[in-house]
C-alpha cells in the first residue's frame, strides 16, 4: 500500500516537473512570465478602519499573473500548444477552453504602481507615505514586493457649513447632525464623496429635483497646527449654480396612460379627473378608481424620489404591466419654487397567453416518465389587474431496471387547477392597505388531482383555498392562508397495498382522515441571489395548523365523532425551519450549507399527519446519497427492502443538513463536492414500524451521504446531475452503520450503493 502511494505521489511530482519545464521553453528569449507581487505595509500606530485600505491598495497590484492549478500554468500550457505551428485538434480545443494569454514582465511597470499606492494613500489622509519595489528575476520568471510606509493620517477638528440666505442652505444645516463627518476621523476622499451623496438623496427627498451632489464643494485647511495632524474642513456650494438646481418642486399635475403604446397615432381617448391624477385612455382598459390606489404621488406634494420609486414598484408588481415608465417634465420656475408634471406610461402585456411544457422526469428510485403542462392565462379579466390562471397537467412514470417483485410498476398522475389572482385585498369588510413597498394580493385557488399508482391505488384528491401573498421589501415575503381545504379519497386499493395497511393501522388512518380544513402561513427572507455579497442567507417558515374550527364546530353540534358532513377531518400541527447559508468565496466558488427542520404534531382525532402532509427523505433535493422516500422514520427497515421498492416511507418529523462546495470547471459547467445528513422519524409510537418514534437519540439515527455534481449553469436555470453514495446507513446495528466499502468493481456493489440524481435547479 505505501509503495502505491510511492508511486503515485512520484508520478505527481513528474507531471508537475513536465507542465513546468514545457511552459519555461516556450517563453521568448528577451521575456520573463511575471509570477506576481507582494505588499508590505509598515505603519507608525494602529489605524482604525485600515483593512478596507490595504484591501484597496492590494487591488491595485496589477497585472493578475497567469493562474496555477495545484502548483501548474495549465491554463499557459494549454494556450502555447495551441498557438504553435499546426497544434492538432485536441491542442486547439484545449486551448480555446483553459488557455490564458501569458502575462510577461514587460507588461508590469513598477513605478507606476507606487505612484498609484500612493495616490490611493492621499486620497485615505496619508499624506506624505513612501512607496518602493524590487524586482527579482529568476531563470525566466520574475516577480515584484512593493513595501509602502504609512505616514500619520490627518484628523478632522471641524466641519464648517457655509450659510446664505436661500433655504437650501437652512436645509444642508439641518442634515449635519446625521453628517459621516465625525470630529476626529481620518480624511478620507471616499468618505467626503458618500457625504455630498448623502446631502444629495436628502435634498432630493424634500423635493429639490434639479439638486446634483456636484454642486457641492469641500476644502480643507490644513494649516491649523505645527504639531499634529489635524485639519479643518469647509462645505460650501459652487459658483454659479443655475437656480433650477437649487429650489424645490412641487408636482402641478399627474397624467396616467393605463394603456400606452408608442404604434398607436391618433387614437380616439378619453380623460378621466380622478383623485388630482389624469386617466388618459381610450376604451376602459383599466378601471380607474382601482389604478389610483397604487399611486403614492399626488397632486401639491413636493417631488419626492422614493413615492416615485415605490409607485412605479407597485405597478409593476400588479402583473399586467410589461413596461412602467415615470417622467417629470418642468412646467416653470421662479426664485424659490419650481413645478413639474408627472406622467405615468404604462404598457400593458399580452392579455392571453397559452404555454405548453413538455417534462421529462427521472427519479432516483428508478422511475422515469413524460410530463405535459398546459397552461392559460388571461390578464386583466374584470379591468382591475386581475389574473386566471388554468393549468392541466399529465403524467405518466414508469420504473426502469425494475426486480422482478416489482415488474410493471408505473404511475398515472392527472390534475386540474385554477387559480384567480387579485392585484388588491380582498376581505369582507373594506381594507386599505398601508404597504408601501407593494400591495398584497388576493388569491382564490381551486385543484383537482387523479394519481393511480399501478398494484398499489388510486388516490383523488381536491383542495380549495383563500388566501394572501405579498413583498415587505426586497427580501421578505409573506404568504398566508386563512382557508385551506382538502378533500382525499382512497380508492381500488390492490390487496398488496390492503396488505401493507392492514400491518399499519397508522397508515391506514393517515388516509382514512380525508378532510383537511385549517389555516397555513409561510415567510421566506432571502439575500442569497446577490453572487456580489460575501455571506447570503435564507429563512423560511413554514406554519400549517388543521382541525380546530371543525373540532370546535363538532362539539358544539355534540357530535365529537370526528367527522364533518360524513368526513373524518384530520388535526395537527405543524411548524418548517429553513436556514440557509452561503460563503461566497469568489464571484463562482462558494460554500453553501442548509439546515431543515420540520415537526408535525397530530393531536385529537389523528395519531398522525395525514398522508399528504407527511415527510419523506432521500432524493436529488434531500440526503442524496439514497433514494427518494427510502429513509427511515428512524432506524426502520421494511422487511422487503431493496432499490426497487415503491411504497413511499414517510413521518411526521424530518431534520437535515447539507453541505456543498460550488466552483468552475469550464465556461458554464460547474462543479460540486457535498454531504447530507437527514432522516425522518413518529411522533408517536407504530408497532409496524419499529425503531420510527422520535426520541433524543434522534442524532444517532442520521443517514449520511457524500458525492461529486456537475451541473451546466445557463444563468437562468441550471441542469444538476449528482452522484452520491451512502456511509452512514441507520438502519444497520448500532456500531456498523458507519463505514462503506466503496468496491467500485463489483456490480452488486455500484447497484447499491452509487446513487445518480439529475434535478433542475440548485438543491438549495
């Protein structure tokens, strides 16, 4: 074994040893490839806030060397055997998919990059700091350390306001007290400029439409003290400043085209006064009373950037608006008051539309199928923004590779659905709402679901619901349902499938409870979509409460029967956590890592959730090392168990976490290595299942995986493809549920245990 290991590391250090000399011979004669640089920065005290500047000096040590792959240019390898004299097809493509242009000495000019540190440091308040830099060249590389001295920096002792009569000067006065300008902080260029930003958004907060952060000049005097470091700074406004920039403006007048289209040339329209707003449209497209609730501006108030923002936010966020453009022309002027007329042009989509989506699905546990989605559209159904939105599915799954127990088996599923979306709250009693970021919406949803599963049953299933869902801000939404409605209904069970609920009472009454009525609630806050931010984060609540009205309803009928119109309703609770974190390293390496946790606790009536609202675990979404529904609850094992079975494990409590490292291979395939941990468990106790109640040993009961993905990146949407395997397995005896023997030369052994996912979409 020690002699393999030998051998191997040896033939690393050749291959290392062969790229290296290859890249050295191709270098010309009167050249050097630049290996890159190095920064010394010596300071006389500690200096608060001085990461962001050594972070901003390092930047500048340009240009970026040709990058190495464990210790070797592949990149420069590939693009001099591709750029030689006849270089063959495989050189060509090597080079056209790694190659990196070589990065000579020549390139590099050393005392331009100190005087670019140095002008970096003035601008930070480090006044008269030294840089220098040494060449080192060897053989044919070469390489530059620069070493900066970092002089004391200047200190704020007084910010000085000139005044003036106009009241944009009273105003600039009034907005020193939140000035970034603090006695005693360091000159810094870049702070000044996020000040007069600052002054800027303000100003422009109270109206002043024409202001331009330009017009703002600072000076400071340093000639206050022979002894330290200190200077007094002056904020005044430029010369010359046209007045229009410097007044504020009121809005005279507000215009709404609810149906603007630049092809259309005189058309017949008409205007309706409403509200101080001007609805200008030709046939009524969009009710206007309706419209105007989505406006914040109005007519008399001074300009204001954020109304404007959040307006043309909220109507766009209706649904029906392809384009929504705002524009404020001057009207006129004087010494202390502009005007301004506002117009909305609102450009509306296409109002009926058809899509098709032709799927094809592959599940881990060996079933594979054809999908067919249809939906249909129809936007601004009564002329209030309102959205139908029909939608037939089918699909058919069969099982591939399947023993001869389960030959046959394949998978029906039909379904209906209807949703009617309002741009508005819908209540019965008027609301007005106050959000100011968007407007909630209103939706009425009706489904209707057919599943057959072949040997097995055929399962229907119903579902109404009322309900609410909008955006706090950019990052926070809320979706809540004060009616949610499920009727199911099992039925041409198989005696195979009587079999398996007759050994589990528990299963058989998670089916029988065919009538879910109750109220759900979800939030997602989510800052993981900015690939710019160092640490994304997500949190989603799930909460999902069935039962209580009926029950109450029941025993006030004293009936107590668990049963509403003939139909035994279901009662639980039932509470998901999703945490999610990601490290991003670079711009398309990350660390990305998810905790989930979800409970449900039946009560009353059911001694578990009811079917459809059980957990499962396994799959390309969950612990992908096993495959779908094939974990648990806890340490069962069905007695059958093998990489055919079909009958799904579920439970009522379910707890994973995940991790994966995301980087580039080439262009849009990314590559992945993860491990998940997960496992579902009962609530309470099923002599059929054996080992499934959740207990605190809970955490010596997680199934475990590892794997390598690739998937193709094509910004909006991602192909995923996963290979895993097992090495922790719960059902196995205690002391041997650790370990694999990774036998990648026996077929039995890959049949097992090398599990293959293929998804669209992140995991998570």
């Amino acid at each position: 074994m020690k002699i393999k290991k030998f051998i191997s590391a040896s033939y690393l250090l050749l291959l290392v040893a062969v790229l290296s000399c290859n890249v050295k011979k191709y270098i010309p004669e009167d050249e050097f490839l630049y290996t890159g640089a190095t920064l010394d920065v010596k300071t006389e005290e500690d200096i608060k806030g001085f990461k962001d500047v050594e972070e901003e000096l390092e930047s500048l040590l340009r240009p970026e060397p040709n990058s190495k792959i464990l210790g070797m240019y592949v990149g420069l390898w590939a693009h001099y055997k591709g750029t030689k004299e006849k270089p063959g097809f495989i050189n060509r493509f090597l080079n056209k998919k790694l190659g990196e242009e070589p990065v000579y000495f020549s390139q590099v000019t050393p005392s331009r990059t100190e005087d670019l540190i140095l002008n970096r440091l003035e601008n930070r308040g480090f006044f008269y700091s030294t840089a220098t830099s040494e060449v080192t060249r060897k053989e044919k590389f070469a390489s530059v350390s620069y070493s900066a001295s970092i002089s004391t920096p200047y200190k704020l002792t007084e910010l000085v306001v000139a005044r003036d009569s106009m009241e944009i000067d009273r105003e600039i006065i009034a907005l020193m007290d939140e000035s970034l300008l603090e006695e005693g902080s360091r000159f810094d260029l870049n702070t000044l400029n996020a000040e007069r930003t600052r002054i800027d958004s303000a100003l422009k907060a109270k109206g002043y439409y024409n202001f331009n952060s330009d017009y703002l000049i600072f000076e400071a005097d340093t000639n206050i003290s022979d002894s330290a470091r200190l200077f007094k700074l002056y904020l005044r406004m430029k010369r010359n400043v046209p007045t229009t920039g410097i007044i504020p403006y009121t809005i005279d007048s507000i215009n709404v085209f609810p149906d603007y289209s630049i092809d259309e040339n005189g058309q017949k329209i008409d205007t309706t006064y409403l509200d101080g707003k001007n609805f200008i449209q030709g046939e009524d497209v969009f009710k206007p009373r309706l419209l105007n609730d989505y406006i914040l501006i109005q007519k008399g108030q001074r300009y204001n950037p954020k109304l404007s923002r959040l307006s043309s936010n909220r109507l766009s966020s209706i649904g029906n608006y392809k384009f929504v453009n705002l524009r404020y022309e001057a009207l006129s002027t004087s010494d202390s008051l502009g005007h301004l007329k506002g117009s909305f042009y609102l450009s509306p989509m296409t109002k009926r539309s058809v899509r098709a989506e032709l799927l094809a699905v592959s599940k881990s546990n060996n079933f594979a199928g054809p999908a067919l989605n249809l939906v249909y559209r129809n936007r601004n159904l009564f002329k209030g923004g309102e959205t139908l939105n029909l939608t037939g599915r089918i699909g058919y799954e069969f099982q591939i590779a399947g023993g001869e127990d389960r030959k046959g088996l394949q998978s029906l599923e039909l379904g209906l659905s209807a949703d009617l979306i309002f741009p508005r709250v819908i209540f019965f009693v008027p609301i007005k709402e106050k959000f100011s970021y968007s407007v909630p919406k209103t939706k009425m949803g009706l489904a209707a679901e057919y599943l057959s599963r072949s040997q097995l049953y055929n399962l229907n299933s119903v579902s109404a619901n009322y309900g609410y869902f909008w955006n706090a801000n950019k990052y926070a939404y809320h979706e809540i349902n004060p009616i949610s409605l499920n009727v199911v209904n099992l039925s041409k069970t198989s005696p195979e499938f009587e079999e398996i609920l007759d050994e589990n009472p528990f299963l058989r009454r998670s089916f029988e409870q065919n009538f879910i009525a109750g109220v759900n609630y979800n939030f997602n806050y989510n800052k993981l979509n900015d690939r710019f931010r160092t640490h994304g984060y997500f949190l989603g609540l799930g909460l999902d409460f069935a039962g209580n009205a009926l029950n109450l309803i029941d025993k006030i009928g004293g009936n107590e029967n668990g049963k509403i119109l003939g139909l035994e309703y279901a009662q639980y609770g039932k509470v998901d956590l999703d945490l999610r974190y990601h490290l991003n390293i670079s711009q398309n390496q990350a660390i990305a890592t998810r905790l989930f946790a979800g409970f449900g606790f039946p009560f009353g009536n059911s001694g578990s959730l009811p079917y459809i609202k059980q957990y499962f675990s396994g799959g390309p979404n969950s612990v992908r090392a096993f495959r779908i529904r094939s974990i648990g609850p806890g340490t069962y094992r069905p007695e059958d168990f093998d990489v055919n079975s079909f009958f799904d494990q579920t439970g009522d409590v379910r707890i994973e976490g995940n991790i994966e490292y995301r980087f580039p291979i080439v262009s849009l395939l990314k590559g992945a290595l993860f491990m998940d941990a997960g496992n579902i468990w009962l609530i309470n106790e099923n002599e059929a299942l054996p080992g499934g109640k959740f207990t605190s040993d809970w955490w010596n009961q997680m199934a475990v995986g590892t794997g390598v993905g690739l998937r193709v990146d094509i910004e909006f949407f991602v192909i995923r493809m996963d290979l895993a395997t097992p090495v922790r397995i719960p059902y196995l005896p205690e002391g041997e549920r650790w370990g694999n023997s990774f036998d990648i030369s026996s077929k039995t052994w890959r049949k097992e245990n090398l599990i293959f996912n293929f998804a669209i979409g992140y995991p998570f």
